[in-house]
C-alpha cells in the first residue's frame, strides 16, 4: 500500500472531511462542538474553520539558513 501525502488547502480539505465523515466521529478528529451528535452540517463547518485556521492558515515553515 503507498501512501502520498499532500499539502492541505482548500483544493483538499474537501477530501480530508469525507475521510473524517467516513472514518471517525467528530469529537475524535476535532474540538468538541454543543448540539447534536454525528457529522451535522454545523460540524462539518466548524471541521472546515478548524482546519482552515490551524492548517491552511499557517506558512508553511521556512528551512533554517545552511
């Protein structure tokens, strides 16, 4: 099996929500959010800010001089 890992943006961020719907509970893969259980629309929103601000949001780091 190979794995090929991309940079997250919002080209992939998509991609990465139905991994998280088909795979995990919401609680398991993000902050805890009041309402409802399971992968309601206001989830799926808060998975995409929460991404959007800690992954896409972020520069990308930059290599120590050599």
């Amino acid at each position: 099996m190979a794995i090929t890992l991309r940079e997250l943006d919002e080209t992939t961020l998509p991609l990465l929500l139905r991994a998280a719907v088909d795979g995990a509970e919401p609680d398991d893969v993000m902050p805890p959010l009041d309402g409802p259980s399971g992968w309601t629309e206001p989830r799926r929103e808060a998975f995409r800010a929460f991404h959007r601000a800690r992954s896409i949001a972020t520069p990308a780091p930059s290599s120590a001089p050599g």
